[in-house]
C-alpha cells in the first residue's frame, strides 16, 4: 500500500480529485445502504437533493487526495479571516480547533502546523490508528511532520491535550464523529438525537482555551484550498449546554458548503463499546 500511495503522491491534485470524483459515484451507485443513509441525512437537515449532490464526488476525492497530501509535494493553501486565528493564540490561553467532517479536514491541521507551529508550538490532533498494518505504517509515516503531533484516542492522548493547552498551545478535533459508549451524551445534531462527543467541550472549559472553527474548502480544478475560521465565543459553563453549542456551530458551517460535507457519514449510529 506505501508504494501505491508514494505512486499518486506525484500526481496533480487535478487528476486525483478527477480519480476520486469517478470512485464517489461508483460507491453511490454500488452502495445502497449508503445512499440511504446520504439522502436520511441531507433529509433531516431540511436540504433538497440537488443541493447535495456535489457531494457524492467530494466523499470521493476527500480519499483520492490523501497521497499527495501525506506524501506529495505542498499544495496551495489561502486563508480567510485568519485574523480569528491570530486573536485566539494571542489570548495566551491554548485555541481548540474545531472542524467537522466538510472539505478537506486533513489540510486544515497541515496548514495551521506549517503557519503557527514556530512561534507558538505543535498542534496536537487525535487519530486512530488504522486496523489494516499496511494503511497504519502509512499514516504513521504521514502523521510524522514538523509542528504536528498526533496522539491516540485514549486517556493518555486526552491528557496531552489538556498539557498542550495550558502550555498556550493548540489542539485539533473534529468533534461532529461519534465516540465510543461512555464518552458521549444524546445532543440533537440537526434535530434528531445523537451521540455526541464531550471532550470539546470539557477541553474548553477545563482549560479555559479559545475555541476556533476552522474548515478547509476544496477549490475547484486542484487549485487547491481555501480555510475558513471564525471564533467560537460564549460557550455555556455547564457540560450538557456546551455539547449543544457545539453541535450548532456544526451545524452552521456544515450549512455553509453542504456540497463538501460527508453526508454518508453514519452521524446518528449507536456508540461502539470498547473493551
């Protein structure tokens, strides 16, 4: 698998995304189930298909542009609003970074780590490991990058987090996925009940860090992306009130680019339990 990933890491982000685009419609078109659970979704935020359906070919290419992005050459990256970012690291107090699963999530802590990592220190990002040994080495190797520095989900990585924000430093995560059983509470996301994550919210008021949303918009014809970032302000002191919070500052941004977002993604499923 390293070897196929170092092989489309020389190709231009134009032709992966072409790549990825025919693989999204192949999955729509093969998969019932996830087209199910692609039209329930778009259905329960109160979309029309037609709005969605870009989608279908960016779920695609959100896969095809890993190579070049772990392995390639740099690709062009443009900011807006990154006064929002400046303002929360000169708060001296940590900055949470917040994305969901819109555009090109992996871009986002590339980019902060190539941005701010020398003047204020490594983004620290969660990840689970891949269960396939081939496709882990692969994100290990990948994963490895000055300013970013990726910690497992468990309650050691948990506590790096908390280190590197009191340290004034930064942390990334994306808190729309669902966490295992015990490590959520039932939020409305879009209306319906689901399981939604408590560490962004326990991080935030833990340490006291600026929250920041922060999305990377997939441009058109591999010219590459564009980041988005606006400060989350005022979020409620009490646990359950927080989680809602963030849910709706999802929510928002999902709603901004619905075209980009990973509507196949299975919001609403029951936790998996961990042994």
């Amino acid at each position: 698998m390293l070897f196929w990933f170092r092989f489309l890491s020389h190709w231009p982000l134009a032709g992966l995304h072409l790549l990825g685009a025919i693989a999204g419609w192949l999955a729509w078109c093969l998969s019932p189930a996830y087209r199910g659970r692609f039209v329930s979704n778009v259905r329960q935020a109160g979309l029309g298909l037609g709005v969605c359906w870009p989608a279908i070919a960016h779920a695609g290419r959100m896969s095809a542009e890993l190579p070049r992005l772990w392995l390639g050459a740099p690709v062009k990256v443009s900011w807006e609003n990154l006064e929002a970012v400046d303002q929360a690291y000169a708060a001296h107090q940590g900055v949470l970074f917040l994305t969901p699963h819109l555009g090109c999530f992996e871009i986002t802590a590339q980019a902060l780590a190539q941005q701010f990592a020398a003047v204020h220190g490594p983004l620290t990002v969660l990840y689970r490991p891949a269960r396939q040994p081939a496709l882990a080495e692969v994100m290990a190797l990948a994963r490895q990058r000055p300013g970013l520095q990726a910690v497992p989900t468990t309650l050691a990585g948990v506590r790096q987090m908390i280190k590197a924000l009191r340290a004034g430093q930064a942390v990334g995560l994306l808190p729309d996925q669902v966490p295992p059983e015990g490590m959520g509470l039932w939020a409305p996301f879009f209306g319906k009940p689901a399981y939604s994550m408590t560490l962004a919210a326990r991080l935030a008021l833990q340490t006291g860090a600026r929250v920041v949303l922060i999305w990377g918009e997939r441009l058109a014809w591999g010219q590459g992306y564009r980041l988005h970032s606006r400060a989350l302000n005022d979020l409620p002191s009490e646990l359950e009130a927080a989680v809602l919070c963030v849910n709706q500052a999802m929510e928002a941004l999902v709603l901004s680019c619905p075209q980009q977002y990973l509507w196949g993604y299975a919001r609403y499923k029951a936790p998996r339990q961990e042994h």
